[in-house]
C-alpha cells in the first residue's frame, strides 16, 4: 500500500496514512525499492568483444 501511495502522490502521503510522524521509517521499511538495473548490455556485448579479440 505505502509503495502506492508514494507512486502515485508522494511519500509524505504514504507516511500520513501509515501514521508515520516522518518519511524515513517509511521509505526505509514500508516502500519498495526498484529492483530494474539499467539496460548496459551493449556495453558489456563490446567489452566480450575486446576480450574475445585478445583471447585469440
């Protein structure tokens, strides 16, 4: 619920609802974090190259 409430309007509004005097509590402990790394895999396509071109 916290996660959604922050999504969709702010954080401070997930704390309020959760009766959190702060955000810190819940941000720490009630908000998931994104789990998505950015997409490098272009990058690490070209540095397999380097290293298949020095292996031979």
């Amino acid at each position: 619920m916290a996660t959604l409430i922050d999504a969709e309007a702010t954080l401070e509004a997930a704390a309020a609802v959760l009766g959190h005097s702060g955000t810190a509590v819940t941000a720490k402990h009630y908000v998931k974090k994104a789990t998505a790394a950015p997409d490098v895999s272009e990058i690490l396509d070209r540095f397999g190259e380097n290293r298949n071109e020095k292996d031979g």
